[in-house]
C-alpha cells in the first residue's frame, strides 16, 4: 500500500506471467511422473537397483524431462505469436 500511495512502479511485482502456459507445464510434469511410475516399476521388478532407488531417480529424470519438453514447447509457441504480431 506504501508504494502506491507514494505513486512508485509496482512492475517490481509483476511475476511474468506465465499465462495459458501453467497447465500445459502441469501437465507434461504429470506425465513424466506417470512415466516415471512406470519405469521405476520395471526397474524395480529386474532387480537393477536397490528396492527404492529408482522411484526416486526416475521422478527427477522424468519430471526434469517434462518441464524441460514444455518449456521447449513453451518458447516456441511464444516465438510464433511474437512473430504472428510483428
């Protein structure tokens, strides 16, 4: 409230926005996590690892995966609508 009543920028504030975008992160992060369940399962079943170990290598590789794909995703939608309005 001080900043306002001083008149100051409140931009400060402004997180980027991440827009339409939250649910496509959302969802790729769900995925990889699904795929994750999966692949710690076999993992598991084989006797590779210990009991344990991969579940929780699996949600790091997966879920990193699939904030990494949307993000790819991401940058590319928004250098098609930059140049769509330029």
């Amino acid at each position: 409230m001080a900043l306002i009543e001083k008149g100051a920028d409140t931009k400060i504030f402004n997180l980027g926005g991440q827009g339409h975008y939250g649910p496509l992160q959302f969802s790729f992060l769900m995925i990889g996590l699904g795929i994750e369940i999966l692949l710690g399962a076999i993992i598991d079943d084989l006797r590779i690892m210990e009991d344990g170990v991969p579940y929780g290598a699996m949600i790091l590789i997966c879920g990193g995966a699939g904030l990494f794909y949307s993000h790819v995703l991401e940058s590319k939608k928004r250098k098609e609508e930059k140049d769509e309005t330029v």
